[in-house]
C-alpha cells in the first residue's frame, strides 16, 4: 500500500495503534522525559504526546495541561495525522480551521502549535508530538528540525516495546503484551456495548512432532500456523503464543457465534495444510477453546481460564476439534 | 560546537549502551538510537542552542531509552529462558 493510501487507510492506522497498546495505560517516565525535552528545548508551556484513537485524542504524556482525553473533532492533532509532514500553527486565532475550538477560545488559551506525526516503520500516523504556546508564534525550521528528531526518538522507545512484546520464533505477541493489551480492549468493548471474545489454540501431539521430526521441525510448524493465523485474523485482532505450542487470539467485536466460525476456518486450513519437512510432507491439527468474553468477569485471566476448559474439552473429545461457549 | 563534539557527545551518552551485551535482535534498533541522537545533536546546535543544552538534552534521551532498552532484553531474555 503506498504512503498517500495509508494516510486514508483510518482502520489499518487503528489497529497499528490497539498493536502499540499504549491507550489507556498510565503516565510513563520515558514519554514525560521527552516531553519536557519538548519544554524547555523550543521553550513552550505545553508539550504533548498524543495518540489518535478513534473518537478522542489521548495524552500519553502531558506537561502543561490538565487533561489526558480530547474530543478528536476539536483537536489540532486530527489535521496533524493526515499528513508526514509536520503541522505548523502560528496563530489558532487567525485559521479558520481552529480558531473556534475550546481550548483556543478558552484556557489554557492555545495560539500557536508545532505537530509532528508519530509514523510507524510501516507509515501509519499513531498521533502527534506537539509543542502548544499560549502566545502566537513562529516555528522556524530549525523547531522543526529538533521536534522531527525528538519524534523519532518517541518511535524508537515505542519499536523497542513491540520487540519486547513479539515472540521472536513465530512473530505473534508475547503472553505478557497480550494480556496488557486484551485487557484494555476488553474495557473498551464493554464501555462501547460491544462483544469480544477469546480463542485459545493448542497445536495437538506436538511432543510428539518434536521426538519424531526435532525441534527445528517443531519450530517450523508453529511458525507455519502462525502465518495462517496472521493471513486469517483481522487486523484489529490480537494474536498471541502464550505457551510452547499454545496460542491465544482476542477477537473485538465478536461474539461467540463469528469467533467460533473464524476458529472453524483456522482449524480447517491446519489440517488441511501439508508441512514439508525436508522432503517429507507432516500433518498437524489444533484444537480450539472459544468463549465469548462475559460480562461477570473480571480481568483477561478469567476470560483465558473459561477458554481454556473449552479447549480442554476439545482435546477429551478427540482433537482436532472447536468447542465454543 | 564542531560536528565532531556533537559525535564526542553521543559516544559519551549511549557509552553505557555500547558496554552492555545486546541481543542480536535489538542492534537495529540501538544503531538507530545513535542516529537520532546524533541527528538531535546536529538539530539542536543549527537552532543555535548552547553545547550545555545540547548535552544535557542528549543525556537524557539517552537514558531514558537506557531504561527501556534494560527493560526489553530482560523481556528476551525470560522468553529465551
């Protein structure tokens, strides 16, 4: 996709964001540093990083405001993601495009604002690094130079966490960013009234693919069913090995009926697939756990336990099975 | 401040980095550390900030990805077991 559809692509940007799993979560130090580094280097009252999520703005770090939620349609930011290039306000009150936002007309009295998009390796625009002053201003290109790096280096903290939460043989999230992640999804299915739902995934008799082929055989498989996870699921899904040859899939938006026949799907493409071992063609199956994520429960923990006795039900029954609640 | 501070500066900040044992899979991530850092420098000194701005503005960026960067390799390390 190139980087003018991507601008235009608003689901792709969101689910790289949900990936991120930086919404909703606490303050940092490594984000507060850097924006007081914004502070005091271009000297402004208000330094910003941001994330664009779908109907609001949320401050990852905020110096100089009170506030960490912004309605999206009264944000500089919005105009800011439409773009690779930064944005450059010099006086709120003079564009018709800002001018009659609340945070111009009122406190803390925005006038002028530098933005520099937060651009993934693969070119969505997660949200803006901002540096907001109470006075109009002009941001020269120098500004805008510092600011540009002080954004890579915001990008460059935020790689180093997706390799932390990547599992390095098959590519999926790692048990621990998972959880973080699904937990704050799952909040967020439940304050927007919407379904999710959870499905575990056990690679069946794969003790035994180990003692016949090895583990370099092993390894093979479970990378080969994580790509027909990944070609399968949505991009708004997170997937995860949550175990040696288990693996966790939270779907938003879901309910148990579509997340049972999406594991249906994953169950008959693996059995379907012939791996090739060095020359020697192996068959493998998977067994399923799927529930949808209920109301009473508390926490991811809960919600992987309740799958869990589904997939333990679909090992009794013999493999190679779905069992869904 | 001649470019060749500017390079002296980041050596001196990511020192730390360059001592610990990096797992192969972060290198990339720890050159480009460097860059940015190197291109900050530069950025900051064209704007015409003072060598102590620049150096202490380099400093900290420095560390604060020290941390995150002790964080993610003990995250590799536990998943290598």
């Amino acid at each position: 996709m190139d980087e003018r559809r991507k601008l235009n692509d608003e689901q792709g940007r969101l689910a790289a964001l949900r990936r991120a799993g930086l919404l909703d979560t606490p303050r940092e130090e490594p984000f507060d540093r850097i924006t007081e580094l914004v502070r005091s280097v271009l000297n402004v009252p208000i330094a910003t990083v941001t994330l664009v999520d779908a109907e609001r703005l949320w401050l990852k770090s905020v110096l100089g405001l009170q506030v960490t939620e912004v309605p999206r349609e009264v944000s500089f930011c919005t105009h800011t993601i439409q773009s690779h290039e930064a944005l450059i306000v010099e006086d709120a009150t003079q564009d018709a495009r800002f001018r009659d936002y609340p945070y111009v007309l009122g406190e803390p009295g925005v006038r002028s604002y530098l933005g520099i998009p937060l651009e993934t390796p693969d070119g969505y625009n997660l949200g803006a690094l901002c540096a907001i002053d109470t006075v109009p201003r002009q941001f020269s290109a120098a500004d805008v130079a510092i600011m540009t790096n002080f954004s890579r280096l915001v990008m460059n903290e935020l790689e180093l966490r997706q390799i932390a939460m990547s599992d390095s043989l098959t590519g999926a999230m790692t048990r621990r960013g998972w959880m973080e992640a699904v937990e704050t999804q799952i909040a967020r299915c439940r304050r927007n009234g919407q379904p999710s739902s959870i499905v575990l995934l056990d690679v069946d008799h794969f003790k035994r693919i180990n003692d016949t082929h090895g583990h370099p055989a092993g390894d093979r498989i479970l990378r080969a069913i994580s790509q027909a996870c990944f070609e399968t699921l949505r991009e708004a899904d997170l997937f995860a090995r949550i175990g040696g040859e288990e693996f966790a899939i939270f779907l938003p938006v879901t309910d148990s009926v579509e997340a049972a026949a999406l594991a249906e799907r994953l169950r008959d493409r693996i059995s379907q697939t012939s791996f090739d071992l060095d020359g020697t063609p192996v068959r493998a199956t998977a067994s399923f756990g799927i529930t949808e994520v209920p109301p009473y429960i508390e926490g991811v923990e809960a919600g992987l336990r309740l799958a869990d006795a589904l997939l333990y039900k679909a090992k009794t029954d013999g493999r190679n099975l779905c069992r869904v609640a | 401040m001649p470019h060749s501070k500017q390079i002296k500066t980041v050596e001196m900040a990511m020192k730390p980095i360059g001592d610990m044992k990096v797992p192969e899979p972060l290198r990339a991530s720890v050159d480009k550390q460097n860059q940015i850092l190197l291109d900050l420098a530069l950025s900051m000194v064209n704007a015409g900030l003072s060598e102590q701005q620049v150096r202490s503005t380099i400093e900290t960026a420095c560390a604060s990805y020290r941390d995150e960067l002790i964080t993610t390799v003990l995250a590799i390390r536990a998943q290598n077991g």
